[in-house]
C-alpha cells in the first residue's frame, strides 16, 4: 500500500503564486511568442526582454526570499516551467542556471558567507552563474570526471576542460566540479561508490568567470535552442581561495550535483510539459483552419487521432510532474521520481513534436513554422541533466535496491 499524501505549506501562498503565474503567463504569450522568429535569427533574447525578466524577478524565482529571490519551492517552480515551456526554451535557458544547478548548489550547500557573496546578486540577474560538470569523458555520470583540484597553501589550482556549458560566453561564475583525490580503483568500483555519495573525492568550486586561467571557447553551433548560449570552458592553472570550496568541504561536491540534477529533471520535465502543450495548440489551430478537398483537415478521423495522442501525452505528462514535484518537496521520493518524470516527458515531447509536424505536412517542415522549431528543440531535451538511458538505470537500480533491503 503507498504512503498516504504527505502535507505540503509553500512559502508563498496559493493566492501570491497564482499573481506570480498570470503576470508570467501574459509575459510569456503577449512579449516573447510573438519575437520567436527574431530571437532564432538572431541567436539571442533581445535586451529588453532580459530586463523584462529581471525586473520581473525571474533570475530568483527559486531562491529563497532571504537572499532577495522570490523564494518558490518546485510545486510552484514547475508550474511557471510549464509556463516558460510554451515558449522557445531559449528564454528559460537565459536564467535557468541562477534558479536551477548552479543557484541550487549554493542555495542547498553553500556556507552563510558563500550565500551572501553571491546569492542576492544571482536572484537579481546582474550575477549569472553557470553549472560547469560535463566534460569530453563525463556526461551524466560524473564518476568519469578528470578535471582536477589541488589544495596549494591557502589556495586551490584547478585544471580541467568541461563541455556544453549553458550559458557560459555570458556566465559571471562558474560552479566548478573537479576531482580532489586521486584513486586506483577499477572504473565499476568507482561507479558503484559514486552512485551512493562516498567517498568520491568531488568538491565543487566557486570561480568567477574573470578569474586568470579562466578561458572560454566560441558559442556552439546547435541543431536548435537558438538564443540559448553553450560553450567548452578550460581551465588552466586557476587559482581560487580555500573559501571558494562550497560548504567547506571536498566530499560535497557529487551530493551537489546529483541533488541539483534531480530536482533540476524535474523541472525539465516540466518544461517538456509546456512545449509540448504548444506543439498540440498549434496542431489543433492548423487542423481546425487548414483544408483539403474543402473540408478542415481537422475533420478527418486521422489527424483527430494525432491529436488524441498528443493530448493524452500532454495530460499524462502534467500529472505525472505535479506529482513528482509535490514527492520532491516532502521529501517522499527525490531519487526515482524526478527520473521517471524526466524520462516520460522527454521522450512524451518528442512524440508530440514528431506529430505536430505530421498534422502540419508539408508546412510543418518549413523555418519560421512554430512547431519546426520546436521539433528541433526539444530533441536535447532527452540529452541533458542525464539522458533517458541514464535515466532509466536509475529508475531500475533504485526499485531493485529497494526490493533488495
């Protein structure tokens, strides 16, 4: 028999939040949708829609009101994802990191004095900070990480090279993960020990982006997500003060990382959520205006089947991430179902993308076409903060490990 339904109080209350998402909710569909095409042309949200979602507060949603956000927890978190999924993602992406892995790192982890350094500046939006984990040889598995850190005197020397970093050409710091300790051991050993947290020897770093050694490449040429900004970054012989290890400690840095990744799926999901409840309105729209032989397409028996699976995928996928979400915060599950979630809806949006082109023929192919982009977009979305493999091995070896206990 499952648990009963843990009781849930969020910090803001349903009344404030539900201002919060109408004023997010116009933003999104009066401001942004209609500069889609400009952002994508020019692979860049335009300046005054930056200061828009500053002003705003969007740069801190998700951090706490102490440190000047708007202090949302995921229940309300994924609510406004869905909201800046309806969109191109390339917006989220622009203050995504300061809210999600990078922010998270630091609100979770971080000493008081780390939090007052940066925290108000990252909820502000004059700091954005970048979450800098994936290398050439470590994706979702960060056991495989080789960048390393090495305590001399009262400071740190890191050297390393990471990968598809989101917004690194703009990021002011970078939360850096880098190994400390250096170990023989078998890479199944190490995998194992990494999956439950010990011993790992990962410490994550606080490095301005300013700091000397500090080199970032050119801007990555994508298959989609114009507009959100990734790149390699290297460092080399970096130096940072002893106070610029979060929390003070050299064994936080896999705790870091594989809490903010599961809460972050979970708004990944919730962000699939959104672009594919888009991808369905603009196949519904089509459907009920686009004629062939005379009659709305809409009319057929197929196509209304095509949007019978996409609204079923769309529907399925908000329950299941308002569920994981409320698990998330109660503390009931944050290992399993943030990954089911992420799995479901990731691979959920892909489908409905892969149907709204259809529903759409031959114009749903053309550039500028809504769903054409959207079809590009979302395929990363399968890709990054684990992929759906990885996703699936943590699905299966937690229900395993508990059938194990």
């Amino acid at each position: 028999m499952a648990p009963p339904a843990q009781q849930h109080t969020p910090a803001v209350s349903a009344d404030d939040f539900e201002q919060i998402r109408s004023v997010v909710h116009d933003f999104i569909r009066t401001k942004v949708v209609p500069r889609e095409n400009e952002i994508a042309e020019t692979n860049a949200i335009p300046n005054d829609l930056r200061a828009q979602a500053a002003e705003m507060g969007l740069f801190g949603y998700a951090i706490p009101e102490e440190w000047g956000g708007l202090g949302l927890d995921l229940t309300q978190d994924v609510e406004l994802a869905m909201e800046f999924g309806y969109t191109t993602l390339a917006l989220r992406s622009m203050f995504g990191t300061n809210n999600g892995i990078a922010g998270q790192v630091l609100v979770n982890f971080g000493t008081d004095e780390q939090k007052k350094e940066w925290l108000e500046r990252i909820a502000s939006g004059d700091v954005v900070a970048s979450f800098a984990l994936t290398e050439p040889g470590a994706g979702s598995n960060p056991a495989g990480l080789r960048t390393k850190a090495t305590l001399d005197g009262d400071q740190w020397v890191i050297d390393g090279q990471k990968r598809f970093i989101t917004n690194a050409p703009i990021a002011d710091l970078f939360v850096v993960f880098a190994r400390t300790q250096r170990r023989e051991r078998s890479e199944r050993a190490e995998s194992e020990q990494s999956a439950e947290g010990k011993n790992t020897g990962i410490a994550v770093f606080l490095v301005p982006a300013d700091t000397p050694g500090v080199e970032v490449g050119v801007k990555d040429k994508k298959m989609g997500q114009e507009g959100a900004w990734t790149a390699d970054v290297s460092f080399d012989g970096v130096r940072v003060p002893t106070s610029a290890l979060v929390g003070g400690d050299e064994e936080t840095g896999y705790r870091a990382a594989m809490t903010s990744l599961a809460r972050g799926r979970v708004h990944i999901a919730a962000l699939a959520v959104g672009q594919a409840q888009r991808a369905l309105d603009e196949s519904v729209e089509y459907a009920a205006n686009a004629t062939q032989g005379g009659k709305p397409i809409g009319s057929f028996q197929l196509v209304q089947a095509m949007l019978a699976d996409q609204q079923t995928g769309v529907m399925a996928g908000r329950a299941l991430v308002r569920d994981a979400a409320l698990k998330y915060v109660t503390g009931e599950d944050r290992r399993t179902a943030p990954s089911v979630a992420k799995l479901y809806c990731t691979e959920m949006v892909g489908k409905v993308a892969d149907l709204a082109v259809q529903v759409h023929g031959g114009t749903g192919y053309m550039r500028e076409v809504p769903v054409e982009r959207i079809y590009r977009d979302v395929r990363l979305l399968r890709l990054y903060e684990g992929t759906s493999e990885i996703q699936r091995l943590i699905i299966g070896g937690n229900l395993i490990r508990a059938a194990s206990k």
